[in-house]
C-alpha cells in the first residue's frame, strides 16, 4: 500500500519538535511519502496539480499537523478548498478517492483528559476531528481511526521516540 503523508506545520525544520519526529519516522517507511507542505509552498500558492497528483498516486493518505485552535494549521484548510476540485474528488465525476483510505495524525499540547467531554475542552478528539472525517465521507474515501499524540507541549524525549515508534506502526498497517 503506497501512503502519502501530508504534512501542514508552519516550521516543520525548525521550531517543530514533536511533528518534525513523526515525520522522520514516516521516512523511514517504505512506501511512504512525505511532503512538506509548508516548505513547499512558503507563499501559500499551491500547486493543485501537483497534489492531485501526489494522491492519485496513493491508496492511503494521512493529513499530519499539530492541532491549532482545535482545528488545523491554515494552508491545510487552503489545500483542501484547492485541491478538492469538483469533478475531481467529488460531483459524478470526481473519484480520485474511490478506493482510498484517508486519515490524520494530529498532536496536541493538552493530555488526553483534557478532550473528554468532561474535561476542560468538553468534547473529544474523534468529535473534534468529525470535520475531516465528514470529508472523508463526502470526497468517497475510506476513513482510519486518527493517530494522536497528547500532551505535546514538554513531552518527554522517551514518550516522543514512543509515539514515533506506535506512528510507523500506524503507517505499516
Ligand atoms: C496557534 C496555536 C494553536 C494551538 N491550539 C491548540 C489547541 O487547540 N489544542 C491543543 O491541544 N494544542 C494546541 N496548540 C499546541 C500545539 O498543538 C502543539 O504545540 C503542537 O502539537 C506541538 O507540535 P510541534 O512540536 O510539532 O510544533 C496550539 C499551538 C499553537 C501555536
């Protein structure tokens, strides 16, 4: 299975710690791809093309970013008003995600009992990630449980190479 990791970090060379080893770690996969989308498009301008065809060449793809204001970075909301053309991912002719999975990787400051509906964000991850997987459905894909890393604001250099760790095994599967 051939996986295309779209990752959306503002500086994913330089002030990233925790999206920059998951990263790394999907690099060392094979048949994986990783795309610095930030890097790749420092003006914002995307290449539409570009990434269309980076799916289509995919039967998996996973959207990785830190979560910002319980959403994502910005250039990822621009990639899919962009990328998601009509008659392309989705209208009668639009199948460029029949057949594929489609998922997100996301680390977050707070820990885990801060999404439960009874912590301080009152709402889980799954539930705060509904939008992406609302998209999923709408463009035809198959949607996979999201990989998350909690706690990321300090987390421990051993708790990090551990989330890499469980990442790859997320991407193997
Ligand atoms: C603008 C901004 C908004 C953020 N919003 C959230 C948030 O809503 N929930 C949360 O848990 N963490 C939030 N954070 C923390 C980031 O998710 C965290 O710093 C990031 O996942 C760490 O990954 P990195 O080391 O790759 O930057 C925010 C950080 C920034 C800079």
């Amino acid at each position: 299975m051939k996986t295309l990791v779209l990752v959306f970090h503002p500086d994913l060379k330089g002030q990233s710690r925790v999206n920059a080893a998951l990263a790394a770690a999907a690099e060392e996969m094979p048949d994986v791809t990783v795309r610095d989308e930030y890097a790749l498009y420092p003006d914002g301008k995307i290449d539409v093309k570009a990434e269309q065809a980076a799916v289509e060449a995919a039967d998996r793809v996973v959207f990785q970013f830190p979560l910002y204001w319980l959403s994502s970075p910005a250039l990822l909301k621009t990639w899919e008003d962009e990328v998601l053309q009509h008659g392309w991912a989705y209208g009668s002719d639009g199948h460029a995600f029949e057949g594929t999975e489609f998922g997100v990787a996301v680390s977050a400051g707070s820990p885990e009992e801060a999404y439960q509906t009874d912590g301080a964000n009152k709402f889980t991850i799954d539930q705060i990630l509904v939008p992406f997987e609302a998209t999923s459905n709408y463009v035809g894909a198959t949607w996979i449980k999201p990989f998350v890393t909690y706690s990321a604001f300090g987390i421990t250099d051993e708790a990090l190479a551990e989330s890499a760790k469980n990442y790859q095994a997320f991407l193997a599967k």
